[in-house]
C-alpha cells in the first residue's frame, strides 16, 4: 500500500506524463520483489527447504546389486578400509561412518594419477567412495585393484549414473546422485543400516538392470537426522548448549554427553566438558558410563512422567491418594 500511494503522488505533483511512466514502473517492479520476497518467506515457512532436500537425497539412493545382503552391514567389528575417490568433500562420510565403526583405515586416490590404489590386504571390507565425471570413465587401475581385492567390496558411486557401473567386480554397488554433505551422510548410514534404500534407477543400464530397477535394503541402526526429522524443534534443542555450559562453568559437574533420538532418529549427540575436574580428558562420544543406582531416573521418573501425561495421577497429587 506504501508504494501505490507513493505512485499517486508522483503522478499528482508531477505534470510530465513519461517521469510518472517511468516513476511507476519501478515502484511496481519493487512492488513485485517484496510480493516475491513475502510468497518466499511464506513457503520457507509453509516447507523445510532443508529437511526437504534430504527427504529428497535419501529417497532416491539406490542399492543397484548387494550380493549375499552385504548391505547393510551386521558385524562392525572387523577392520574396514575407505578409498575416497571424490572430488567434492567426503568429510561427513567419514564423519558419520566414524559413529558406527571404530576400526577403519582411510586412503584417497587420485584418479588422474595413472598410479593404483594402495589397499590394505588385511581390511575385511572395503569401501569405495568414487564420483562420475571427474575423468570420462571408471580407470581401469581403479577398477583391477577393485577386482584384485580379496575381500567384501562397496561401491559407492556419486553423481551422473553409469553403465560401468554393471561390470564392476564389487558385492554391492550404490548410486548416489548428490554430492553435498547430506548425501555422503546417508551414503554410510545406508552401508551400516541407519537407513535402508528405497529408490529406483530412471535409466536402462543393461538387460536385467533397467527402468525401476533397484534393491531396497533394511534399516536396521539409529538414522542421524535434523530434528524436524522427528518431528521436533530445532530452537528447542539450541537451548541444550547454554543450559549444559552454564551448568559446567558453575561446577555442577565437570562434563557430560547429551544424547537425543526420537523415533529411531538421533536429532542431538554432543559431548562437552572433561571426565573430572582435574580437566584431564575430554569428554569423548566414544566414552562408556557406568549406569549404577539410576533405576529411580531411568525407570520410575519416566514411568511417573508417562502416567501424568495420560491423566493417571497429578504433580500435587499425595501419595495416599
């Protein structure tokens, strides 16, 4: 309203007709950019853009072979070994894959390099992480270490799908079509089972892998989210930081881990603070916690919180009632 009444005084004082003409398409083309802006802001509001685009990369991961159920993987004891073949950052598969599995080994390849990967002969199972388009096609020092490797063998391939692919000597083989870091997460929670495979191929490969074709796999671990995941609020969860700092600067203890999951889905995991007051040793996400004399916390709190929560008993409620 603001800019049409600022247009009719313009025309108003103003007796040339072309300074209103000119006057008035640029008030309404700023018009038209706030109108732009407020239906943005609404649909920022109306949809998680984030959250949106992960539902999106997570639907459309597709497992294209996984022999004898490689995928996903039950026993995360043995040593696994990562060859990052990327270009874009594969930092949060490392990250990610790192809350899952302890003993791993990591090496990067450069495809251009002519040279062969180096790989660990004692790795019971290796993990390739390669991205289509950095070079033409999948290098065949690449692919003879792969087929040389005596082992179980993942494929991981980022980006623009291959017919290549299908000639790979590989136990399992995935397609991946984002290179963000939203991807190379659920590229390792889909490996050890924090989330399962659901998409499907839009291409013909091959007679037997064509149109539709895809193989869903199991979740059989917590999936690592954001929180409108399960369907909570972020701005709630910023307060956790505050509270726990506060609480450690004051001395109320020298360092906990906060672990948050709803539904399946871990929303928060962060450590803070030390295992003492000596400050020693960082809190780690790896530490181990004796769970003694916690039966009134972990059995009897919740249980009075639950019948609160259905109506059973009250807070101010006595105890003869």
């Amino acid at each position: 309203s603001y800019l049409n009444d600022l247009a009719g005084q313009i025309k108003k004082h103003n007796k040339k007709e072309n300074l209103f003409l000119k006057s008035s398409k640029i008030l309404r083309a700023g018009l038209w950019v706030n109108q732009v802006k407020e239906v943005a802001d609404s649909l920022d509001k109306e949809f998680n853009v984030k959250l949106l685009e992960s539902n999106i990369t997570e639907a459309s991961i597709t497992v294209i072979k996984n022999s004898n159920n490689l995928i996903p993987i039950t026993d995360i004891k043995p040593r696994f070994h990562l060859l990052i073949a990327t270009e874009s950052n594969a930092g949060e598969f490392i990250n990610c894959a790192a809350k899952y599995i302890s003993n791993y080994t990591i090496s990067y390849f450069d495809l251009k390099s002519g040279k062969s990967p180096a790989l660990p002969s004692n790795a019971n199972t290796l993990i390739v992480l390669y991205q289509t388009g950095i070079t033409d096609s999948i290098p065949a020092n690449l692919r003879e270490s792969l087929a040389k490797f005596p082992n179980h063998k993942i494929f991981i391939n980022f980006s623009k799908i291959s017919s290549e692919l299908c000639g790979l000597e590989s136990d399992a083989i995935v397609q991946i079509y984002n290179t963000n870091p939203i991807a190379f997460s659920f590229a390792a929670q889909l490996v050890f089972g924090g989330i399962g495979a659901q998409g499907t191929i839009a291409v013909t490969l091959n007679d037997s892998i064509s149109y539709g074709y895809g193989i869903k796999t199991s979740k059989t671990r917590l999936k690592y989210s954001m929180p409108e995941d399960a369907g909570l609020n972020p701005e709630v969860l910023l307060k956790i930081d505050s509270i726990i700092n506060y609480a450690i600067s004051t001395g109320a203890f020298p360092g906990c881990q906060v672990f948050i999951a709803k539904s399946g889905i871990v929303v928060f995991d962060k450590s803070y603070g030390y295992h003492d007051y000596s400050k020693t040793n960082h809190v780690k996400r790896t530490d181990l916690y004796d769970l003694a004399s916690l039966t009134k916390i972990c059995a009897t709190t919740l249980a009075m919180m639950k019948m609160v929560e259905t109506g059973k008993i009250k807070l101010d409620d006595k105890l003869e009632e």
